[in-house]
C-alpha cells in the first residue's frame, strides 16, 4: 500500500519550462528521476529533484523535509548521485543549465561548485540528464551539450568539519565524431547528447549519445600518471539512446536503442543490444529488433538476472533474453507505455509504468515466465525508475508527487 506521498500538503511539484521554444507546465518527476536511497547517521535519506525546480531531501519513514529544498532556476531533471565515499554529497543537474555538486551537511543544502553547459562548443543544448559517477575522487558527467566532463573532486573537510570540494577539470571529450555527424546526414546531426549516465569496466568508461554513438574512453591515465584520456572503442548502433549500458563481470555491454531516427541502421543492430568491446572492429554478440514502430525501442536500462538480461521496451513489453545467444526465453505484457527501469530483488521482479501501475512478479526459473505476486495502482503516469530499499519502493509520479510503496 501507500505509506506516504510528498509532498504531504497535496501541492504538486510543478512548474513552467520551455521545449523547443514552446513553455508549459510540467510536473513530478520524469524519465530521469530516480530517487537516491541512503542511510546517513540512523535515518534513511531520500532525495531527488523535480519539475518544480527543486531538490528535496525527504525522511523515508515519514515522507517529510529533513532540510529545505535545494532551489535551482529551472526543471530539476537529473539524477541525483550520492556521494559514495560517505560525504554529505550530492551531484545532480538541472535545466537551469547547471550541473551542481551540493552539500548537506548543515542546515540547508548549498552548492559547492557546478559546470555550465551553456558552451559555445556545445552540439544539442545546456540540460543534464545524466546520473553521475563518482570514482576514486573523480567525477564523471555527460552533459546535453555532448560533452563527457571528468574532474578531479579534491573532497576534504575544514576545520570546522564542513565538507569542501575543490574541483579541476581533467579531461572534456566529445559525444560525437566527424564520421557520425556524416552518418546522420539530414536526421538531425547535431542532436548528438549524452542524456543516458555513464558506465565503467576496469579503466575504460563508457558512454552512449542520443546519435547512437557507443564509446569507449580508456581512462588509467587518471590512475598511474602517464599518458592522457584516449578513445579505444566505437560502435555506431543507428539511433538515439536514453538507456544506460549495462557491462557484465566479463565486460559485455548491454546497449539499449530507442526508435526515434527509425534509420536502416537501427533495424540491421536491433534495439536491444550485446556488444564485446574486446573485439572493436566487430563488437556486435546479438542484437534483437524489437521494432513496433514509431516511439518504440526501449528507454529503460536493462536487469541481468542469472543467465537472463530483462529489457522493457516503450510500447509496454518485458523481453528475458538469454544472456549467451540473445534468444526470447519469455515475454510480459504491461498494455502501458513504459519509461522506467525494471529491478529484481529477492527474486522478484518490479516493474512500473505509464498507467501508474506498479507490479511484482515471483521469479524463480528463467525459462518460464514469472507469476504475478502483486499490483499496485499509485493514480498516475511513472516514468522514473523506483528505488528500492529494506522491502519499501521509492518513485515518482508526472502527476506532481513522490510515493512511497510498501508494507504496513
């Protein structure tokens, strides 16, 4: 059942925002805005930003204010990351151009330092979408601008215990590449973005662009001192991705394609995809189409689950693939448009979607479709992903609220 929905005033989180120079209201969260789950000094933390311009800091056992919102000047639509080394950090990015590292230590959030993608080498716009990660002191952010930012943090505390963070900026490389812009020709060349967050396997990251261009950035210069930041890997999977790639224990990445550009390309690779990065000049392991025209392909970042990677696509569909060969083990039928990222815990498979319908299913043996545990209806369209943590689910809604999901 419900336990608590934020804000507890019923005042939705909305506010106005221009698309394409046309402004309208927007409200709750959206593709981007999943939750981040935390324990800090006995209580469970629960952050994110929304449309209404604002980063709330919520207690997850009474979906109430810890401290006030952070307030940005536009959509708060990024993904909020947790500092994962335990300092009272938050990166997160917003349509007011800004990406911001933000403290909480005290009494209110503050920013610490940001990056403005308002360039002049910028090839899309200034919004941020993606998660950040943060390594061993380094941050690393695309940015809508189809620039990858990797800086150095130098996190430290003063003298009177407060947080700080003195950031450099120690590489800046593009989303894009001359033979891709050819590639896209007329289908909107410069709509190259980096909206999807990134992935690391070993020294490499990896990052796709909304051109569906997958690359590779071997970054161990940053670790030994020698040599600079350098590309090892391309592949160019034919369309715009929103879906953040999934590497396995052996390095396979699992790359996500939208059906937007709905090029040749796209329909050769398919739209779910396995690559081995180990073999770059053929990287391609399988690819399955899972084309239903226009506005399908799959938003949502893909599960690994046993010998199974679980994909849900737009139009409403769950695909298990064998992990090995790519074959359809089984598929679900949600009958909703579909945003948000599937999760398995405990066996169990989750799942919202656009009807605002959250589902459990009991997962057991990977060869035949799951059963239906239970149903939740939370009243409005999900397209964040939920969080999950200690049996409660964390997600938020387009209708202006923030729930909270779980047992008495």
């Amino acid at each position: 059942k419900v336990l608590w929905r934020y804000p507890a005033n019923g005042v939705k989180m909305c506010g106005p925002s221009a698309e394409y120079g046309i402004t309208r209201v927007w409200c709750g969260t959206g593709w981007t805005g999943q939750p981040a789950v935390f324990e800090r000094k006995g209580r469970t933390w629960v952050v994110f930003g929304a449309y209404d311009y604002k980063i709330h800091f919520v207690d997850a056992a009474t979906g109430l204010d810890i401290i006030a919102p952070f307030q940005t000047g536009d959509l708060a639509k990024g993904t909020v990351t947790v500092d994962p080394d335990g300092y009272p950090l938050i990166y997160e990015g917003s349509r007011d151009n800004k990406f911001r590292v933000i403290s909480f230590d005290g009494a209110e959030a503050k920013e610490l330092w940001s990056i403005d993608g308002h360039t002049n080498d910028g090839m899309h716009n200034d919004d941020w979408d993606a998660a950040a990660l943060v390594i061993n002191d380094y941050l690393i952010e695309g940015g809508e601008n189809s620039w990858l930012h990797i800086a150095k943090l130098n996190r430290a505390y003063a003298a009177d215990g407060a947080v700080t963070v003195n950031p450099s900026m120690v590489a800046r490389v593009q989303g894009w590449d001359a033979q891709l812009i050819h590639d896209l020709g007329q289908q909107d060349p410069r709509r190259v973005s980096l909206e999807s967050s990134v992935v690391m396997s070993g020294d490499i990251v990896y990052v796709n662009s909304s051109g569906g261009l997958v690359q590779g950035w071997d970054l161990s210069s940053l670790r030994t001192g020698v040599g600079e930041v350098h590309r090892v890997f391309r592949f160019w999977t034919g369309d715009d991705s929103d879906s953040t790639i999934v590497a396995d224990r052996q390095g396979f990445l699992y790359v996500g394609v939208e059906v937007d550009r709905n090029t040749k390309r796209s329909r050769e690779m398919g739209q779910l995809l396995k690559l081995d990065p180990s073999k770059p000049d053929d990287p391609l392991v399988w690819g399955v189409d899972v084309y239903r025209g226009p506005e399908s392909g799959t938003w949502s970042t893909p599960v690994l689950y046993k010998d199974v990677v679980i994909w849900t696509t737009k139009p409403g569909r769950i695909y298990a693939l064998d992990r090995v060969s790519g074959a359809t083990r089984w598929t679900l039928e949600i009958n909703s448009f579909t945003l948000s990222s599937p999760s398995v815990i405990d066996d169990t498979l989750l799942q919202a979607d656009g009807a605002g319908v959250i589902r459990a299913w009991e997962m057991h043996d990977t060869d035949v479709p799951p059963t239906l545990k239970w149903k939740i209806d939370i009243g409005s369209n999900v397209e964040s992903s939920m969080s999950i943590w200690k049996g409660r689910i964390y997600v938020g809604t387009r209708e202006g609220f923030e729930f909270c999901v779980g047992d008495a």
